[in-house]
C-alpha cells in the first residue's frame, strides 16, 4: 500500500494515475488493471477525457469496495454555466457509477464563469456528493481571487508540474494556504527523459529517469499524476518509496527548471 496524505476530513494516495489521453477501451482495461495489481488505488479522470464510463466499468470490476478507491473528475469548460455545473456533474457520477468522487475539480480558470462554478461545487461538497472540490490549472492570482468569494477554499490545486517547470512561487503559496498541489504531466509528457542530469542521478539511485522526474515531484510537496499504458512503467511509476534524493540532488535538479510547458498555459487567463 503507498502512503497517503491528509486532505480535509479524508485521505489521498500519494501517486494518482493519470487517464488523460487514455481513450481506447482495450487500453484503459489493460492499464487499470496493471495499475490497481501494481497497488494504485487513486484514478484521475476528467469530463473532457471521454473516458469516464469506461474507468467506471473497470474499477466495478475490481474486488475493492468503494471507499478503498480514490477517484477525481473535473467539470469540463464547456459545462461551467451554473446549472450546467450540476448537470453535467450528476452524469460524470452515472459514468462512473458511484454515488459520490473523491475529489472534484474545476478543470481551467475559466474567464467570467469560473465564481459560479466555484459556488456550484460548494454546495456539491455540501450534498456530500463530493468530499474534496478543487481547481486546476489556477495560477496564484486565480487562487488569490477565489479566496475572495469562496466559502471553502480550494483542497487541491492540480497543474502541469515537472522538473522542467518547477513553479516555486505557485507551490508555496498553495503551502501557506494548506492547498494541496497535484502533478500532471509529472514526466513532463515523456519529453526531456533522455536528460544528462536525470542520467546520472538514475544511475546513482539505482532507479529510472521517470522515478527521479516522480520523486522530484513528491519531495517538493506535490502528488504526482503520471499516465502510462504500458504495465512495466505502472509498475515502475509508483516504486518511488524506497529511496530520497539527497538536498545537494534536489539543489542540481532546480537547475532543470525552464518553465517548459507541455499543455495549457493559464498565466494569461484574465
Ligand atoms: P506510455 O503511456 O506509452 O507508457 P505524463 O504523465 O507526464 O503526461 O507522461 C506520459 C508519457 O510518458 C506517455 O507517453 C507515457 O507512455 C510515458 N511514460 C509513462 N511512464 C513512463 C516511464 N516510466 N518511462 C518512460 N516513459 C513513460
């Protein structure tokens, strides 16, 4: 079993497997499966991803009972108006046949409707119906205005985080505000593996370049969410227990930080 987190009244696994762009059943079968044997319980899937029925049927499958899973969706864009929120909310828990996610986020700082959506999700979080909300892709100035008109503050922040786009400012002010951050694309899409430094230090620790790239992510305070349809990397993706990376590491890993992104850039998102 990995280790978990404390997020509000409950708990979150600290490694999550990412689904996006996993969209063929045979596929998402085979790479659920490899990854709840490999010991993953926490599934990250979202509207958008179009594969939220096909998750549902698979960990129905599975001999675990529900509260031994640990599953966030996120309202996709096009369904951030008020009453769409819900609607669209209440069909993710249909594909998903449970009763209530884990986690539920909004998936982008959406201009002009992202407050309504926030006050949705408030009252889903009141219903029970979630037992975290959260937000992704929210840059400090997002999460700073939402501090204003929220009632409850966001449990997690989930951005695209890697050791090419470190984001300092951003993890700290998500520490101060007790804002859990997730990683997506925590292997920075498989872009930058080949590294001479992640070489060397992979060497070192006996481990691959994906497990520094994932054990980077948890020693700066993040859970990674990394997305692998092939068994020996799920495998391999969540073995980042059983060793550290020293500081003076840690230290020539920052010097990889080159703001690099590999999907949406918020920062601009008025
Ligand atoms: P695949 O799904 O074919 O195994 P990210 O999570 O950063 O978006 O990265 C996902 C990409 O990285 C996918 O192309 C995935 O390929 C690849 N990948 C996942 N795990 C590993 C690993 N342990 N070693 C090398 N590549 C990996």
């Amino acid at each position: 079993m990995i280790p978990s987190s404390k997020l509000g009244t409950h708990t979150i696994p600290q490694v999550g497997f990412g689904l996006w762009q996993v969209k063929d059943q045979t596929d998402l079968d085979r790479s659920v499966i490899a990854a709840l044997d490999a010991g993953y319980r926490h599934f990250d899937t979202a509207q958008i991803y179009g594969n939220e029925a096909m998750l549902g049927t698979v960990l129905q499958k599975a001999d675990l009972t529900r509260d031994e899973l640990f599953i966030t969706t996120k309202i996709s864009v096009q369904n951030f108006r008020k009453p769409t929120v819900r609607k669209s909310f209440e069909q993710s828990l249909i594909n998903l046949q449970t009763e209530y996610v884990d986690l539920l986020l909004l998936h982008f700082p959406v201009t002009g409707l992202r407050k309504g959506a926030w006050q949705v999700l408030e009252s889903i979080l009141a219903d029970g119906q979630a037992r975290s909300i959260g937000v992704s892709n929210y840059t400090v100035r997002h999460l700073k205005q939402l501090k204003k008109y929220a009632t409850v503050m966001p449990a997690v922040n989930q951005v695209e985080l890697h050791v090419y786009l470190q984001q300092p400012e951003l993890l700290e002010y998500c520490k101060q505000e007790g804002i859990v951050v997730e990683a997506y694309s925590p292997l920075a899409h498989g872009k930058g593996l080949d590294d001479e430094t992640l070489a060397k230090l992979a060497k070192k620790y006996s481990k691959t370049p994906a497990q520094i790239m994932l054990r980077w992510c948890l020693q700066v305070g993040a859970i990674p969410l990394p997305k692998s349809v092939t068994p020996e990397r799920i495998v391999q993706n969540i073995d980042i227990f059983d060793f550290k990376l020293s500081a003076a590491d840690m230290t020539t890993l920052s010097s990889l930080d080159k703001n690099m992104r590999t999907c949406w850039d918020p920062t601009r998102v008025p």
